[in-house]
C-alpha cells in the first residue's frame, strides 16, 4: 500500500508526489469507508472491492482521523450520523489538515442544514439510503476524477515551482513578464536590456523549463495556478 502522512504536510506531500512510487501506483484507487452499520460497510466493501477499488473501512471517525496512512488517487464515502461525531464534523476535520479528499455522503437521516454544509465544504455528491449499485458507483467514478485531478495539477504547480527555483533572478522577471503577455519590445522597455540579451533570457527560460513555445510555457503556468 501506497502511504503518505495523514496530517497534510505539503512538503512530505511533495516528496511521494516526487517518488518513484507515486509514478508506478498513481492509478491505483483508494476508498476510505466510514460507515457504522457493520451489515452495510461489510456489503460495501465486497461492492467496490469487487469493482477494483482499494478499499479502507472504519466504523467510526475517530479511528479514521487517528490512521496515520493516506494515498492519493483517494476518496472518502461516509455515513453522516456516526458515533462521536457527525460527517460533516468529519468532513471538516479533514479540511483543516490540508488534504482536500473528495468525500461522498451517505444517510438515510440527516438534516437539511447537514447536507447544506456538506455540499459548501466541497462534498462531491449525498446519497440518500437506500440507493443503488450504479448510483453508488457513478458517484465513486465521478469523486475518483476530480482526486485524481486536483493530484495531478498539484504535482504540476509542484514541477513548476522546482523548475522556477533553477532560473536566475533576471529569468524570474522574465518569466514574469511573458506570463503577463509581455512581447519582446516591452520585455526590454521593463527591463532596459536590448533585442539579443532579452532573445537570450527566453530561450533559457524556455529550456529550463521544459517547454519549447510561448504558448506551451503560459499553458504550463495556467494549469500550475489552477485552484485546487
């Protein structure tokens, strides 16, 4: 099993997005299932077990938020009345720690306000019980995506970000401004250097990080400040 920390350290988040192990399990998928009935969590687990899922179960969200192992690409499914607290609660534990997990909701009770607050934390659907396979397995295709999403524009900004950290200072300002949409007459009117020496910062630029056009390296800087 693929792990990371669970407490939302970004920089050791940084490293297993770095690994040799992140490349080789990242299509691995990873279901963390909080659910209290241990008729229903047992029938869940065999469900999305059997549809491939790597799947994680705890009865209640005091030994889930204890668990000291994550993984990415991953999703949570939980019930939202659970002893100690609610999902939401849950839900909003989860947030602070930094690891936006897409969560998935399901309840045969619970209130308006809940589903409310649930939906405005990110919540990726609310299941209401009894539902059905296809639903169910919609829902956990459709949380999956955005995971592996939101993962891979992080691994991105953070590619982006190390790459930036090999520019000198005078590339940094220039990489600023064609960001910016800045053309080469005023690159060099910001800067006050001529035609060649500016050609030069942005053909280093360019090398340093990976890519060989204009509109490859504003590409890159979009998707790198897309939210996550």
């Amino acid at each position: 099993m693929l792990c990371i920390p669970r407490s939302g350290d970004l920089k050791m988040l940084q490293v297993f997005a770095e690994s040799p192990a992140f490349r080789s399990f990242r299509m691995q998928q990873h279901i963390f299932l909080i659910e209290d009935d241990d008729s229903l969590r047992q029938s869940l687990e065999a469900l999305l077990r059997f549809s491939g899922y790597h799947v994680v179960s705890f009865s209640d969200p005091a030994s889930f938020l204890s668990t000291t192992i994550q993984v990415a690409p991953a999703i949570v499914i939980t019930d939202m009345r659970l002893p100690g607290m609610s999902g939401v609660e849950m839900q909003k534990v989860l947030l602070s720690r930094g690891r936006r997990i897409p969560v998935v909701f399901i309840s045969a009770e619970s209130t308006l306000s809940q589903g409310v607050t649930a939906m405005k934390q990110g919540a990726v659907d609310f299941l209401i019980k009894p539902f059905d396979r296809e639903e169910l397995l919609a829902v956990v295709t459709r949380a999956m995506q955005q995971d592996i999403k939101q993962f891979r524009e992080f691994v991105q900004k953070n590619q982006l970000d190390q790459a930036l950290t090999s520019l000198s200072n005078r590339e940094k300002q220039v990489f600023g401004l064609l960001v910016k949409g800045f053309d080469n007459q005023k690159i060099m009117e910001a800067l006050g250097i001529g035609l060649h020496t500016t050609k030069q910062y942005k053909s280093e630029v360019m090398r340093k990080l990976g890519v060989s056009s204009l509109a490859d390296l504003l590409k890159l800087s979009n998707e790198a400040q897309s939210p996550d």
